[in-house]
C-alpha cells in the first residue's frame, strides 16, 4: 500500500475538458456503447471485486453508500449486505433493471437512479462512502468525474475505487481493440485510472489521503475462444468494436485478442486463466 498525501485540500479539482474534443458527443457514443450487448453477463462474473471493494473501504452497517456507474450493481449488493444504506446510479436503464432484479432476489435494499456520473443528482457531501468498480473510469472528463466523487463524499469519507490497469490484461485488450478501431483523439484513456499518478492528479489536494493497492481479478474461460465469444456478444466496448469494422477487418481483430489471451492464459487443463491486474484505491475526503 502506498499512501499519498494532501499538502492544501481544497473542495475539488478543477476540470478541464480535453480542448477540441466534443464531450458531450463522446458521451452519448458511450452510452450507446454500454447500452449495446449485455453487460450484467460480464458484470455478474465480477461481482467479487464488489465484495473486496468494501472491504477495503470498511463499509459499515448504517452508512450512507453511493455505488457510482454501478452497471448491474455489483459494489452497491456488495455494501448492501453489510447492511448499509445504499445508493446506485447509472446511465443504462436496463443495467439498473438487471441490479434492482439482484437486489429484489437476494432480498436486499437497494435504491437506483439514473443519473450521469459526470453531473451526480445527490447534494454535497450526501455520501459516507462512494464506490466505483470499473465503472466510473470510462467516463470521458475524468476531472469532472473525480469532482463529482469528491463533492458528494462528506469529508472525512471514503471514496473506493476499482479500476483495470494500462499493463493489465484489460489494459492490454483495450490496446489491441485501439489499434484496429482508433478512441477519440485526445481522450485520456480509462485505464490511467488505474495509476497511482493519475489519481494523484484527479484528487489531491482534494483528499486528505489516497492509498492504492494492485489486485489480480481472474478471468476463467472454457477458452480462448469461450472468452472471445462472450465479449463480442455482450460487452459494449468489444462489440460495437466489432461492429465498427468491415466484414472484412473483423477476423483480424479476432486473431489479435485471441493471441493476447493465449499469451496471457496460465491454465494447464485446456481452459482459460487469465488474470486481471486491476488498482484498488482508498481515498479519505479532505
């Protein structure tokens, strides 16, 4: 664990929008892109990093929670059944739909809201504890984003973050899909929320403390192929990859992620085993 100092809080950092980027047209790209496939198939498969999330947050009975970009409610069940109160919000209404059916199977207590993770619906410092796990670090104004987080956690709170690394196996993925279909230009990559400096520059000095810890997530596959075949079909950002390309151009795209993950896959048995670096980050509210 390393921990990183606030030298002058100040209530948030100020964002800066990339300049000559269309921000709100990125957005709505990305909404769509979440909205396509089905992310509670993906979502569901990680719902243990929701688990350890709060535990490294020490959410506790009582609290006020926000789980933030919370797709199929994942960190949100996770603090629910430590018995907190919580909160999830999320852009895609059929994910809320999917973490509401959750919630109302394992009989707990759950309130959902749409809502922009860029321009949250809740009052200052409303929150005790804010989470996000690989949700919020897509947005496409970070700073934004990260003031959002910091305004609605009071001070003193806890805002826990997990989010897929640049050297990862997701970071990787990301890599060879930018390469057959190019990002925006300009767009800070979600990944770099997943470095130490990144996170220096989104929240100090508006956090009093910010510790982060490297965690492995492990994918578990019937193959490569298993692997490929999902994320084409239900994960947002691969499919509309997919998508996005000519006919043509698709089976090469293919080849490359099932390279990386026969690259990347430690199985001995035929399967698939790959791990996931990820950053688990504490912050306390200035």
């Amino acid at each position: 664990m390393n921990g990183i100092a606030s030298p002058s809080p100040s209530p948030t950092p100020a964002p800066m929008p990339p300049p000559g980027l269309d921000l709100a047209a990125v957005k709505a790209r990305q909404q769509s892109t979440w909205s396509s496939g089905d992310y509670a198939v993906i979502g569901t498969t990680l719902q243990i990093v929701g688990e350890t999330l709060c535990e490294a947050a020490s959410v506790s009975a009582g609290e006020r929670v926000l789980d933030v970009a919370c797709g199929n409610g994942n960190a949100a069940l996770a603090a629910a059944r430590r018995f907190a109160r919580v909160t999830g919000v999320d852009y895609v209404p059929s994910l809320l739909e999917r973490a509401g059916a959750r919630a109302a199977a394992d009989g707990l207590a759950l309130e959902l809201r749409e809502g922009d993770a860029e321009a949250l619906p809740f009052e200052d410092g409303a929150f005790d504890v804010v989470l996000s796990t690989f949700g919020v670090m897509f947005t496409p104004d970070q700073a934004r984003a990260a003031g959002e987080l910091l305004r609605v956690c009071r001070s003193g709170g806890r805002i826990a973050l997990a989010s897929w690394t640049p050297d990862g196996f997701i970071g990787k993925v990301f890599q060879v899909v930018g390469r057959h279909v190019p990002p925006p230009a300009g767009l800070r990559p979600p990944a770099a929320w997943g470095t130490e400096a990144r996170l220096h520059e989104l929240f100090v000095p508006g956090a009093r403390d910010v510790r982060a810890h490297r965690r492995e997530y492990v994918f578990r596959y019937r193959s490569a192929a298993h692997w490929v075949e999902v994320f084409r079909t239900w994960y947002g950002p691969i499919h509309r990859a997919f998508a996005a390309l000519p006919a043509e151009a698709r089976p090469a795209l293919e080849r490359d992620l099932l390279a990386l993950l026969e690259e990347a896959n430690t199985a001995t048995d035929g399967t698939l085993v790959v791990p996931g670096t990820y950053l688990e980050a504490v912050i306390v509210r200035a």
